[in-house]
C-alpha cells in the first residue's frame, strides 16, 4: 500500500455515511435505493473492498419500499441503529425517515429489526441523532415553504431511539433564505450532521439541490451548554463553509459526515461529488480529505481536492 491516495474513494456512491466505532473498524453507508447496505473496513480508504452485507430489503411493493435515501448508522444506548428516507413510490409529501435496530456487537451480525416510521410533523428526510447530556435529539429535513418550496431542518427531543417527544417542540433551525441556497430549481436545506469541538456544537447541512453544481455546505453554530431546541442558540454562516472548486473540478460538494483517523488526531470530511457540471447524480462519488481548524474555533473545511491530488494517508493508517 502506498502511502498517498486519490479521490474519490468510492465511486457512485451518494450520501455517504462514515462512522469510526470503538472496535477500530470503520463503517460505511451510502444510497442504493432499493436496499440497506453496510460495509466494514480496517481503513478508511479501504472502503470499496471492505466486507459488504445487504442488512435490509424491503418487501416489494410494501410500505417503505421505494426511494431508501441517505441511511445513517449510529451507535445509541449499546445498541446499532439505522436512519433512513423512504416512500411507497410517491412524491415529496410520502417521504418519511425509518429506523431499524440490531442489539450485536457488530453491525453485520444479527437481525435488523423494524422499528417504525418517526412521526415528523412533516414529511421529509435525511434523519440525524444528536446526543447531548444524556438526551437525544432527532434533526431532519421538513419538506415546506420557507417561502420558497423545498426543505428546511427542524429539530425535536426524543424519548428514545425511536420515539420523538413531539410533546417537548417542533422548532425550525435553518430555512434556504439565501441565494447560494436556492440554486438548482428548488429552496433546499437538508443533510444535517453534527459536529462536536472547541467548546461548540456545529450543525452543518447541505444547500441547493443535490444536481447542482451549486450544492454546497452551510454551518450553524451553537455553544456548549446552550439550549438546542432555542433557534436562537444557533448562529448561521452566511456563505457556504464547503463548495465547488472549478479549479480542481470538483462540483456539487454536499451531504456529508464527519469521521477520524484510526489514530485519533485527524479530523476527516466525508462527502459526495459530480465530476463536472450537469452531470447526471448517478456518477455521485464518496470523497474523503482532512480538515483542520480556525483560531476562533470553527472548523476549516478547505477547497475540495482533485482527482489528481496526492492525498496523505489518515495517521495511524497501515501503510
């Protein structure tokens, strides 16, 4: 193995999800629409040969069986769970974010167990977890009009892994009001992920619609200790923190997760792109870089890297 690697690190892969669990491997996620699937992998650039296992295909033609959008895996409460968008076929206002658990040890042991649909208060997708101080909170991507059509993120408490607490608010966190936010035919913010550092908690989310070359990375920024579910907590970016490079042709730069090196001291940006504008959205490919971090805290995201671009390997990976 060498000890530099290229973009993308996995091809056709959209919405990825890259998480480092506590038994050194890494597991990784992405949309295939018509299934689940997991794979494991000793190194995070290893990621296109690591063990694959199919944990989840729906019944034909059965509820929440069309569209499987943008699965999350997360690790709550010593169990393993999934978050994912389907529908049965129809359009914006069927989408719903589902959610499966598995009580092994290891993600491609063991039974998926359906646990139901989540009661958004509106359709939408793209469910994330945040844990914080012992509490969960669930955050999504509300189809609507604000006041443009498309999406904006909410967050709501949760008495469990799979239980909203509607009863403790339904609070709207981010709408597409700016313009970087509206390219591509619709009003779109959905895609959050949390970020934890510094003394912050960052919420960054994905703007513009994922065909276009303009989709982008945006950021809220909340301090420690503050109340998540006051809006007025968080502080929004007024330009996009993660964008296009049409220098080093990359375009279409969204839907992200974070993860680290296998040592530890790595911060990494995971993230899908078009490899030139226009482009049709199966050619969606999984990138990796690593990013570092302002004076005042906030993270430093950089400029997407080319394909050309000899990439250090993440720290403490085998060479």
């Amino acid at each position: 193995m060498t000890a530099t690697f290229h973009n993308p690190i996995v091809r056709n892969a959209a919405d990825p999800w890259l998480l480092k669990h506590s038994d050194g491997f890494y597991y990784f996620m992405s949309t295939q629409f018509g299934c689940l699937e997991i794979t494991k992998s000793a190194s995070m650039t290893g990621i296109a040969t690591g063990t694959k296992k199919k944990v989840w295909v729906p019944e034909e033609n059965g509820p929440y069986s069309h569209n499987l959008w943008a699965p999350e895996l997360h690790w709550l409460e010593g169990k393993w769970y999934i978050y994912y968008t389907a529908n049965d076929g129809g359009g914006d206002e069927s989408r719903r974010i589902c959610v499966l658990e598995n009580g092994e040890a290891d993600p491609l042991e063991g039974e998926w167990i359906w646990k139901g649909a989540l009661d958004t208060p509106l359709p939408g997708l793209d469910g994330t977890v945040m844990e914080l101080e012992g509490g969960l909170y669930f955050m999504y991507a509300g189809y609507g009009r604000y006041p443009d059509y498309g999406s904006a993120i909410f967050i709501v408490r949760m008495d469990d892994p799979w239980t909203l607490a509607l009863d403790g608010g339904h609070v709207l966190l981010t709408a597409p009001t700016l313009e970087w936010e509206k390219q591509g035919g619709m009003a779109i913010n959905e895609g959050p992920v949390i970020l934890r550092r510094n003394g912050f908690i960052f919420l960054v989310y994905s703007a513009s619609t994922t065909w276009s070359e303009d989709y982008a990375l945006g950021m809220l920024t909340m301090k420690e200790g503050d109340d998540p579910m006051d809006a007025a907590s968080w502080s929004k970016s007024e330009e996009p923190v993660f964008r296009k490079s049409t220098e080093n042709r990359v375009y279409a730069t969204g839907h992200n997760s974070f993860t680290m090196s296998p040592d530890g001291t790595e911060d990494w940006i995971v993230y899908h792109a078009l490899p030139e504008p226009g482009a049709d959205t199966g050619l969606r490919s999984t990138r990796i870089q690593r990013f570092g971090w302002n004076p005042d805290g906030t993270p430093d995201f950089g400029v997407p890297l080319s394909d050309e671009h000899e990439i250090q390997r993440p720290s403490g990976e085998e060479n």
